[in-house]
C-alpha cells in the first residue's frame, strides 16, 4: 500500500518536485530514500483519506532521488498543501 513519506535532513524535509513550481510528499509503495539498517521508520496517524504516513530521518550522506529537493520546514508552507505542512510539523 502507497505510503506519504516525510524525510528529513536535519531540519529539511524531502519533497517530490511535479514541476516548476508544484511540490508534494513522496507517495509510493517504497521509501525515496536508502534506509540503513536497524533505522527507525516512524508509522504515524494515517490521513483523513486514511492514506498511511511513514517518517524518518537521513544524514547529509543520503543519496538524493531524481526530482526531489530538500526544502527547510517552515519555507514547505509555500510549497504544500496545508494538510501536508501540518503532517510534516508532526512528523519532525
């Protein structure tokens, strides 16, 4: 099942990049990122639409995915839906 993944790098947050100016959480079936073994993935309180959240952190080593970028929390407000900018507030 499709999961919204909140990662974050320090205080970034990994976002899927739609086009110039669209921006989203990563929602797939996977992880966008390499997970180390024995890391912690968070299973948090699933959306409205009862799609299920997952978040975890990453180091500054962590491959970035074609079309994504980190952006800081508080700039992801301009850039995400307001449910998402709550989820990731959560989820950090």
């Amino acid at each position: 099942m499709k999961s919204l993944w909140f990662v974050f790098k320090e205080s970034e947050l990994l976002l899927e990049q739609l086009g110039n100016d669209l921006f989203t959480i990563p929602l797939s079936d996977n992880p966008p990122t390499f997970i180390n073994e024995g890391q912690q993935v968070h299973e948090m309180k699933p959306t409205e639409e009862g799609i299920p959240v997952k978040t975890y952190l990453v180091d500054s080593s962590t491959q970035l995915p074609l079309k994504h970028v980190y952006c800081e929390l508080r700039q992801s407000y301009y850039k995400l839906p307001n449910e998402y900018y709550l989820l990731a507030g959560k989820c950090r």
